[in-house]
C-alpha cells in the first residue's frame, strides 16, 4: 500500500470489492454550468453499479461515526461524493477535471496548474461581461483593423503581465461575488487589482476577414443605471488594465518607438465626437461616440411626442440608416490559442485585445483544450453524451480512467518511497 498526499491506494470494500475513485476529465457541453455537469455525473453515478462498492464503503464509514457527528450532517442523504477542479464559463467547452471519492481531495492540485485555450475574439463591440452572453455597452471603429496589427498587439500580452480581472466574474471582495454586485447596478466597495499572471505560449491560429464568418455582436443593450454603472467600471480598465512585468517592459521599450506607438493602449479619437455624453468625467465618452446615432433618434422620439405627426422627417430618413451600414458588413475576428498560469481570465484577454487595437473585443467562444496532463481527446475524456446513452456506455471508460488515474498515483508513489 502507498500514500500520497492522504490518498490511500487500492481500496477495497469489506466484501472484497474494488473501490473506484479518483480524478478524470469531462467534456463539457455549451450552456450549462460546470455546476451542472458535477449534479448530471452524480444523478448518473448514483444508482450505477460502479459506485456501488463506494457508496457501501461509504454507508460503513458513517456508521462508525459517533453521534455527535451525525447530528453535524446537515441531510443523511448518500450521494457519490463528486467535484471539479476549476470553473468553466457556460459559454465554454472542453475539459473539465473531476474528482471522485478521495480524488476530490486532490482537485486543488488543479486549480494552480497551466492550462491552454482557444478563443474566437470579435472586434467592435464590449460587452458588461466581456463575453457574447452580455449586453453591450459600448463600440468602437474596427475598419483598421487587419491580421498584421493583431499580431503586433498580441506582442504585448507574452510573458509575465498583469491582468484585471472581469467585473463579472466570480472573485469576491468582502464576502460578495463580482457579478453580484455588476447585476444590482453596485459598484465593489474597493477597487478590483490586477494580478500577475503568465502567458506562456500566445498564437493567431486563424484570421476572419470581415464578410467570412458568422460571429455576431449580442443584440442586447445596456441601458439605463446598468449601463451607467458599466461604462463607470470599463472606464477604469481603460487605465488600469493589463500591464507588463518589468521584464516585459524592458523588452517594449527596446523596440522601435513608431511600432510600439502602433499597439499602445488607447482608442483613437472617434471621428464624430461634437456632442458630450451625460457622463463626461469618464472616458467611456470617447468611446461610445458610435452610440451617438441612437441618441440622436432617442431625441427625435421626445420630438415626435409633441408633434406626432413629424416623426419621420422626410429628408434625413432616407441617407440616415445606410450610413452605418455601408463601410463593413461585420466587423473583423481572430482564433487564438494559448497555454497560461492560473487566475488568467480569458475574456480579459479579449477585452483587452480591443482596447490595444483601438477598438472593442468580446470573447465570442472558448475551448479549454488542456489542463494540466488531461488534453481534449475523444479517448482520454468522458464525452458528455454518453450519459445519456447509459451506464453501458460510459461506465467502462470512467472505469478505465479511474484506473488509469489509481495506476500514475502508484507509480508516483513508488517513485517517492
């Protein structure tokens, strides 16, 4: 017998039978939460008989138990004990780590490995969310933007760098999640720091040309004190978002000054910028100049209640919708791979992509292809569907995982002693 880490190795019921426990990777399904996917695997690993030898494991353990300690348990409901060792967004896919039984003691192990992504990043528009599943909250000019200026701004985001993370996201400051206070219109009582991370590896994998593909802005708007609160928090990522370690900089600096000039963080002055937003002591004015078209008509409606008759001017219709029209059927978008640290957002990247280009970007899609030693393969994780097709389907390979799992822990542990 070995131990590593309290994981004791080959378990075996009083009766002799094998215990299966242990960590595998999930494929994890768009729309539904990582949540979701622990409650489905144990709605499913509940009456199978795989778990059994577990869960009578576990009945007999319990059964030791002093009363005092039952008294503690909150239900005497038995349930294959299950968890996952790092949050995938709904909108994500790809490998989610599981543990079960005693792996889920080594789920933390997880959470401060490197993983890799794949991301889609559409340009010309922000999100409250950074992400397609937002509203959105302001646009920018994309016209100018092309492969070779991606490239160039990607330099950037290389190395050791510091990251602001989303003000939608699941970190909490003083005992409340981000997106809690995002969702009541709050801002967070202190400020939101940004964190080191590391990009270790960072690459275009492919190019949209505008017209090529079928990524699309959210329909939805922000509006109202929500949107205000919005445009108030992505002004301060306008100054406080990603920075480079002082190794980084070095590097920038040492690079040709009209260059670097060309991917600095900022947006360029909008093009048409007369009128003043109501919030002008933010720089999300600037930003959202592209907005100032549906304002404009916003003021015509109030016209209009006074002299109903007069809502349709008749010399400006006609040329005022196909100005926005015309320029760009859509706007440009980019796939990009990369293999980073833990605590590294995503959807920050792409946030923060836009605002290199001077522009907007949203993370339209993501694919976790990697976590630590478990890679997306059909062969090395439990395809999300063969749930559904039974025990006779997916009890076989999470019963060779399982193994696979309980022989590296014996390996290691020989390696050790």
């Amino acid at each position: 017998m070995g131990f590593r880490h309290g994981f004791k190795l080959f378990r075996t019921t009083m009766s002799g039978e094998k215990i299966y426990e242990g960590v595998f990777a999930v494929h994890k399904p768009q729309g539904i939460s990582s949540a979701e996917v622990i409650r489905n695997l144990q709605h499913h690993f509940n009456p199978s008989k795989l778990f059994q030898p577990w869960l009578e494991s576990e009945r007999e353990r319990r059964k030791r138990e002093s009363n005092f300690q039952r008294k503690r348990r909150r239900s005497q409901r038995l349930d294959v004990k299950i968890g996952h060792g790092g949050t995938l967004d709904p909108l994500a896919t790809g490998v989610l780590v599981a543990g079960v039984g005693k792996g889920t003691k080594q789920l933390n192990d997880f959470l401060g490995c490197t993983k890799s992504y794949e991301t889609v990043i559409l340009f010309g528009a922000e999100t409250d969310t950074y992400d397609r599943l937002g509203k959105v909250v302001r646009r920018g000019p994309y016209e100018h933007i092309t492969r070779e200026a991606v490239e160039k701004a990607l330099e950037q985001f290389r190395g050791k760098i510091m990251q602001r993370p989303p003000i939608f996201s699941a970190l909490k400051v003083q005992g409340k999640k981000l997106y809690e206070y995002a969702r009541e219109g709050k801002e967070p009582p202190i400020e939101i720091q940004a964190r080191p991370i590391e990009v270790h590896n960072l690459e275009l994998l492919e190019w949209y040309e505008p017209g090529t593909h079928d990524y699309k802005w959210p329909e939805e708007e922000a509006a109202g004190e929500e949107k205000v609160i919005a445009e108030r928090l992505l002004a301060k990522d306008d100054t406080l978002a990603v920075a480079p370690s002082a190794e980084a900089e070095k590097k920038t600096q040492s690079q040709d000054q009209e260059a670097s000039s060309a991917t600095k963080r900022k947006s360029p002055p909008p093009p048409e910028s007369p009128k003043k937003e109501e919030d002008a002591n933010t720089p999300a004015a600037a930003e959202a100049a592209p907005e100032a078209e549906p304002s404009a008509a916003k003021k015509q409606k109030v016209e209009g209640e006074e002299a109903t008759e007069t809502e349709q001017p008749p010399a400006e219709e006609p040329t005022a919708p196909s100005e926005p029209s015309k320029p760009v059927p859509q706007p440009a978008a980019v796939k990009v791979t990369m293999t980073v640290s833990s605590g590294f957002y995503v959807r920050s990247l792409a946030h923060d992509l836009g605002k290199a280009l001077g522009s907007c970007g949203l993370m339209s899609s993501l694919i976790r292809t990697r976590q630590s030693d478990f890679v997306l393969d059909s062969d090395k994780v439990l395809e999300y569907k063969d749930l559904e097709a039974g025990e006779e389907v997916w009890g076989p390979k999470v019963q060779r995982f399982l193994q696979e799992w309980e022989d590296k822990r014996a390996a290691e542990a020989t390696v050790d002693e």
